[in-house]
C-alpha cells in the first residue's frame, strides 16, 4: 500500500478527484493546508483523512515554514507527495528532500505559460491550444519531467472562466491517472522525461479541426 500526502491552499477539487478515483493500492494519509481556512480540508475530514494546517503566514521564513511543512508531512511517511493547487513556492532543500516523489499540477501545457494567470495569458496569446500538466517538480518553478498533458482546444468566445472550467475538467481526469501510474510503479525518471510504461500513443488534435474535404 503506498501512502500518499496530498497538500492544497483552497477549493481542493484536484484533491477530491484522486479521493474520489480510490486508486486501488493507494491510501490518502494526509490533506494538509498552508491556509486554515482552505475549503478542500473539511472534504478530507469528511472522508475520515486525517488533516492538518500549516500556516505559512505564522512563519518569519521560507525556510521555517518549509522546514515545518516537511515535518508535518514527513510524520505520515508518504511515498508519494501531491502538490493540488498548493500555491507556495518551495525551497530548493524541500524539493531535493522529495526528490522523485513530489508531483504538481500546473494549468498550462508547459514549457508554455509557468506562473501565474495562465488561462487568461492563453487568452491574450491567441493559441488554439491549452491545457494542463502534471510533472515532477524539481527546483526550477513549474519544470521538471512530465508525466501526463491533456489538451483543449480554446473556442471562439472564450473567457478566462469557460476556459478555466474546460481545464479542470480535464485536471480532474490526468492527476488521478498520474497518481495512479505511480502507485503502479510505471512511471521512471529518465533525465528531464518521465516515462510511462504501456501508456498508449495515438492520435493527433488540431484546433480549430480542418474541414474535411
Ligand atoms: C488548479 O487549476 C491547479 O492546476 C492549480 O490550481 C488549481 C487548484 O484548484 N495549480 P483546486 O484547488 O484543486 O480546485
């Protein structure tokens, strides 16, 4: 049984998806905030996982609150830690601590569009394309090795919040699937990729789709 930790800062709907996924093989040991008021922890207490807070605000450093977060992760031994809309920044000594073992979802196919905003950034850049990632996180902000993308196109009439919901439906379908690869034991680490094995390869998006002639 592998014991993961999930950590969020508010709605927490990633985190209810992979609750909701119960990936065989896969325990949720933990939920734990940066903010006391998150509304994803009373889903978690409400399917009897254990939570706590660790207010970053209560800390004179990044460090301090780094150095406490581990310590409130680390006491649930996980092996696997998921960052669901957890929006702090990690030090470099976090991440190297959960170094292959610490996965995030970002709200961009990346390389494009790390940071904040993305969706409305998409908007503004006039790609056809968008979407979300789940990768392993390593000390540069929103790199590391990809495990799963999924794609949407952006239609005409878009706003920031169509879009944002077209993008969290499909976040809620790839970060159970990456955890669950994980749990699996199929995804390796090799340099800056992450493969999976039998992940299955097909098919081609274009947006907007040509007219078939
Ligand atoms: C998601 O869009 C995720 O990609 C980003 O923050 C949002 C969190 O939403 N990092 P939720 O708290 O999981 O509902």
């Amino acid at each position: 049984m592998k014991s993961i930790v999930i950590l969020i800062s508010g709605r927490g709907s990633n985190m209810e998806a992979i609750v909701r996924a119960a990936i065989p093989g896969a325990r949720i040991a933990a939920v734990i905030s940066n903010r006391p008021n998150a509304g994803g922890l009373a889903f978690a207490a409400a399917h009897g996982i254990a939570t706590a807070v660790v207010d970053h605000t209560t800390y004179t450093d990044r460090a301090a609150f780094d150095a406490a977060l581990a310590g409130a992760i680390d006491s649930h031994t996980p092996d696997l830690v998921v960052l669901a809309g957890f929006m702090r920044v990690l030090t470099a000594d976090f991440v190297r601590h959960y170094e292959g073992r610490l996965i995030n979802i970002h709200p961009s196919l990346l390389p494009s569009f790390t940071g904040l905003h993305t969706h409305r950034r998409a908007l503004a850049a006039g790609v056809r394309v968008h979407g979300t990632t789940v990768h392993f996180v390593t000390a540069e902000l929103d790199c590391g090795p990809i495990i799963i993308q999924a794609v949407v196109p952006v239609m005409a009439g878009d706003t920031e919040e169509t879009l944002t919901a077209r993008v969290l439906a499909q976040e809620h379908r790839i970060f159970p699937q990456a955890v669950c690869w994980i749990v699996e034991e199929r995804v390796r680490i090799e340099g800056n990729m992450a493969r999976v094995a039998g992940a299955r390869e097909s098919g081609v998006m274009i947006s907007p789709p040509p007219e078939d002639v």
